[in-house]
C-alpha cells in the first residue's frame, strides 16, 4: 500500500495499535507546520504587521502548543484555566492574548501582573479590571474591547442556516453599546485606556466578503473613535473562524477558497482606513491550523447487514468523536485496498443509538479491519469525554514520519474516578 497523506504505511499502523491500543489519534507535525507557514506566508504577503495567536481551545494537546510557540505564535486563551497552561508551557504574558466572557477576578489579577492583551467581554469584566489594576498602576493600562454586530452574525447565520447568537459576545457595534462603552472607559477615572478592538464573527466562515465586510465595520468605528475620544489602536484583533480547507467551496466563486483569499480580504479592508499609526493585525486561528494534522485509527469490532447496507461497528465512539463542525465532516477511509466498495453505515463502541459517524463508501469489512478517521485535529481532543469509555491515546509523528512518540497516554479505568470522593 501506498503512503497517503495523513496515513502511515498499514504495518506501521498495526505496530501502533499493538503498542499503545485501539483506537489511536496520530498527530502529523509536518501538517501543523506546514499549515502554519502557510498562513504566517499570506500574512507577510498583505498584511505584514500581523501576528497570529493561537486558539487553546481548538486543541490544547501540548505538543501542539509548543510546536506552534516554536513557529513564533502567540497563545489566544479564553480562560484561566488555559491561561494557566499557556504559562506552564513557557508562554509568558506579554504573548497571551486573553479572551473569553469570563475571566475571574483572580484570572484578571494575574493577566494584568504580567501584562497580558485582555480583550473585555462586558462591563462588569471592565469593573473587575479596574479592581485587579487597583492603585498600584499609575501609567495608563491597555485594554481591547470585543465588538460585536448583529448584521454581521446575520449574515453568517444566512450563509450556513445556523441558529448559534453569536453576537452575544462584547459590545453590539449597531445598538450604540460599543461607542457609550468607549465614552464611559474614556471618561472614567481610571488610569485605563482602550489599545484596541477584537472581532471574532463566527467559526467556519466559508466566504472571505464576510471578513471584508466585518473588517471594515470595525476599523470605521476605530476612526469614529478615534476622531471622537482620541482613541488609537495599537491592535486590531480579528479573531480565527475560518474554515480549513481549500476544498470547502466558496458560495460565491464556486471554487476553493485558501487563507491567502481571507487574508487578503481582511487586508484589502485594512489598507482603505487610515490612523495617525497603522494597528497590528492579530490573527486567532484554531480548526484552520490543526483539523488536518490528526487522525484516529479504529479497529472494526462487528458487522452487520442493515438491508442492502454494512453496518460497521468501531471501537471509538462519538464520545472519542465529538462533531466536527458544519465544514468539516469526517473523512473514513479503510486500510484495505482492490476491494470494490459498498454503502456502509459506521456506529461507535456506546450502547446510544445515536452514535453513528455516518454513511460511507467502503470495502467490505471484516472484525479487526482499520479505518482511518482523517481531519479530526480540532475540536475532537478538546471535546472527547470519559462517556462509557476511557480516552484513547495520542502518538506524535515527526516532520520526517522516521519517529513516533508518545504525545498524550491512555487514560484507564482508575481515571474514570480519580476525582471521585466515596
């Protein structure tokens, strides 16, 4: 069998298993670079005062994160508990981007001691910065603002027939919440100021107009406040969101979008608005960067036949394989070639009746054959649970697919109940 992008040869795979079980994430570095480059390209061709913070949340395996702090990324973290981790992982401060709707008084005490970017999601959060400032501060301290708008959400909810509010983050730009928030910072007594402004629309955004359009609403309002309150920022924060894949069709064009067409669109937005000093771009990727970089490999454990279907039950199940995101369906191929294919229906290992992966092409399996779950890199290491199964292991392949190490053990039963007090 031939190597395939995302897959090791099949007598790698069933050393793997043997080794350290079924089912397997398999993390690929050289995807993960070369995603990165990828972008850090695009940005130093448009937009070259720009950096990228990386989303925690998408998926915080530590390998990952470190891999991505080597690169030069920042670490984006949306609560004090990833905060935590980002410092553990030798992120200091100063290049930790903190979002978030809540961040405690004690998160906000360490974040502003060691000079974090916190972007504020609400008033009351401000108030809890003022008190974790205190009196200790006499130089003016920089805050962003999350800004919000509910033209903008409507549209992504237009485009994808999603029901997610996601303008209920920050200050909503059309109802005049942003602008009065601005007034208030700016006429407080506080030695506070505004340094700049963050956007994340949504997550999946297939058309780049959207980020153009978003772009612009946010620097039109940077210039409003600046011509009003003097307000100069030094950053314009724009979240992640968009979708991985060259593959996933633009409505519009109908053909592949990349990150270069996002980046350009956020740049072209940027170019046309002009401050007495130009903001740094900041990039918040997470499912663009990592969706692609891991695998899961599953053994068959039974099969059935459903009328003129095979129904394949796997080892791992949707607790392992939470969903993936409108965008981003798994891929499942089998390690099994020059059989013809037939529909099948995939079920996890759990006793729910819901656990099904999909409908799929496959050859016709036997128990004991492996499929390989391809693009699962976000979200699925984040997400899985300890729901009727401990959590599988994760192994790390180096950029020269010569060495696998082991990235993240298995958990076992004690796990379950570690926590636990009788």
């Amino acid at each position: 069998m031939q190597e395939r992008q995302h897959e090791l040869e099949q007598t790698r795979i069933e050393a793997l298993l043997k080794e350290f079980g079924s089912p397997l994430f398999v993390v690929y570095e050289e995807i993960l670079r070369k995603r990165y480059r990828e972008l850090k390209s695009a940005l130093d061709r448009y937009h070259k005062n720009s950096m990228i913070a990386y989303s925690f949340k998408t998926n915080p395996l530590s390998k990952i994160c470190n891999l991505f702090k080597e690169e030069g990324a920042r670490a984006e973290v949306v609560s004090g508990s990833e905060y935590t981790i980002a410092r553990r992982l030798g992120f200091e401060g100063k290049n930790i981007v903190f979002n978030g709707p809540h961040k405690t008084g004690a998160d906000l005490n360490l974040a502003v001691s060691e000079g974090a970017t916190i972007n504020i999601d609400s008033k009351e959060e401000f108030l809890r910065v003022v008190s974790a400032v205190g009196s200790g501060i006499s130089a003016p301290f920089p805050i962003g603002i999350r800004l919000s708008s509910t033209t903008i959400s409507n549209d992504v909810r237009s485009s994808h027939k999603r029901r997610a509010l996601f303008e209920r983050f920050g200050f909503n730009l059309e109802n005049g919440d942003a602008a009065a928030f601005c007034s208030f910072v700016k006429n407080s007594q506080t030695p506070i100021h505004i340094a700049g402004y963050h956007m994340h629309i949504a997550t999946d955004i297939t058309d780049p107009d959207i980020y153009r359009h978003a772009t612009e609403m946010v620097m039109s309002f940077a210039s409003e406040m600046e011509q009003k309150h003097r307000i100069v920022p030094k950053y314009i924060d724009l979240g992640g969101g968009f979708a991985d894949s060259s593959a996933v069709l633009s409505e519009k064009s109908n053909t592949g979008v990349s990150s270069s067409d996002f980046i350009r669109a956020i740049s072209d937005a940027l170019r046309h608005t002009t401050f007495s000093n130009q903001p740094t771009l900041i990039l918040e990727p997470g499912r663009f960067l990592v969706s692609r970089s891991t695998d899961l490999i599953t053994r068959v454990i039974s099969v059935k036949k459903l009328g003129e279907w095979q129904l394949v039950t796997i080892d791992a199940s949707e607790s392992i394989l939470p969903f993936a995101g409108p965008t981003n369906h798994y891929e499942i191929s089998a390690i099994k070639e020059g059989y013809p294919t037939i529909d099948t229906i995939i079920g996890g290992a759990s006793c729910m009746a819901r656990d099904v992966l999909g409908r799929f092409q496959l050859p016709g399996l036997n128990e004991g054959d492996i499929l390989v779950v391809k693009n699962c890199g976000a979200y699925v290491l984040a997400r899985s649970s300890q729901f009727i199964f401990p959590r599988p292991a994760t192994v790390w392949v180096d950029s020269s697919r010569e060495a696998v190490s082991l990235a993240r053990k298995a958990e076992t039963s004690d796990d379950l109940v570690r926590l636990d007090v009788v």
